[in-house]
C-alpha cells in the first residue's frame, strides 16, 4: 500500500497519478494517516510537511519512530537543503519537492521501493559529509572510500544489503547464516564506519552507488 498524505486535494491528486492502480490511499489528514499506517503488511508512504496536524519535521521525526517499517518519503512545498538534511535525519528515506513531476515521482516511489534513499545527489553527499565528520575519530574522511573498502568482505556483502533496506532476517536467510551473526557482522560495520544505524548506511551506499553511476556515464 502506498499512503498519500496530504491536506491538499491537488496535491493528492497530482501524486495519486504516479501510484500504481489499486495501490494508493489517499489521507487529507493525521487521522486518517494513523488509522492507514495501522493495517498490517508492507507502507509506502508520501507525505506532504505541511499536513494539518503533522507539526513539520519534528512531527515527521514523531511519525517514523512510532512506525519504523513504512518507508517515508516527505515532499516539501518549500524544499531546502537544511531542511532535507533535518528530514533524512529523521529516518525518512526520501525528501523532494511536492510539486514533483508525476513521472520522476514514479522514479522515487520504485527506488525507495527497491530500499535505497531518494534525494538530490548534492543533499546526499552533504549529509554523508555531515555524517563522516561525527563519526569515529579514525573513520574520519576515508568514510566514503577508504574505510569502506577495509571491511571484509562479508561485512561489505552485509553493509550493502543493509543499505539496500534487507532485514537481518532476510539476509541471514540470503547467505546462510544466522541472524546472530548478521548482527554481530553489522556491529563491527558501524564500528569501523563510525555509523550510529542503518539510515546512515544506508545514505553511505547510496552515496557510493551514485557515484559509481556518474563515473560509469561520464567521458571515456
């Protein structure tokens, strides 16, 4: 299912024509939000900041952590990169304008999907640069190479899936272990990373995979 909140009916209809038949819920309010983000089985949710009765990004910080497994992408009428930063912060794992052209906006939807991290390439490496210099002393500027690169490889194998937004369940079942050990390898991931979570990974990856796209399309 895929949420669509937001107090504007321009705005709902306007998303509603990049979701896939069958699969949006439209809710013009907090209320009707709560009631969605309560049914079982996996969210999506497009939320617009200014919502009646969200409260902006702190209420955006309130809404991710009483419900952790809906994915969050929050469109802003007024998108700036500070505010970008504090939303992804947050946990939400997209931020773009709420005017967003339909069919980018069906790009984000199967992207966030997918379980990486929707944002402008200069938002990203901004935060992962934020991110670097609060990490562990010996992370340091290497974190977006470097320190990644002395993981093993099954602590890279591991941090990738993470990144991608697999669950340790899934992941253990993926490579054949437990999901002890997945955690026990995650720990020593965000150690070496200086990384406090998974949000944070996973922006690194999707930094790195950006990245690698960029080089692969420019000038040979």
């Amino acid at each position: 299912m895929i949420i669509l909140a937001s107090t504007e009916p321009a705005l709902l209809a306007r998303w509603a024509t990049a979701v896939p038949t069958g699969e949006g819920a439209p809710a013009p309010g907090r209320a009707e939000l709560e009631s969605l983000l309560a049914r079982p089985g996996p969210q999506l949710l497009l939320l617009d900041l200014a919502l009646a009765g969200l409260g902006g990004v702190v209420g955006v910080s309130e809404l991710i952590g009483q419900h952790p497994a809906a994915r969050a992408v929050v469109l802003s009428r007024t998108p700036g990169e500070d505010e970008g930063i504090s939303v992804l912060r947050c946990g939400a794992r997209g931020y773009c304008n709420a005017y967003i052209d339909p069919r980018l906006l069906e790009k984000v939807i199967s992207t966030v999907q997918a379980g990486e991290v929707w944002a402008g390439r200069k938002l990203i490496d901004r935060l992962v640069e934020l991110i670097a210099s609060n990490a562990a002393p010996h992370a340091g500027p290497s974190l977006g190479q470097a320190a990644f690169d002395g993981l093993t490889p099954r602590e890279r194998e591991i941090a990738v899936l993470v990144g991608e937004g697999v669950s340790n369940k899934v992941i253990a079942r993926r490579l054949d272990i437990t999901e002890r050990t997945v955690k026990a390898h995650l720990g020593a991931v965000f150690a070496k990373l200086g990384l406090p979570g998974r949000l944070q990974l996973a922006l690194l990856v999707t930094s790195r995979v950006e990245r690698a796209r960029a080089a692969q399309s420019g000038p040979h």
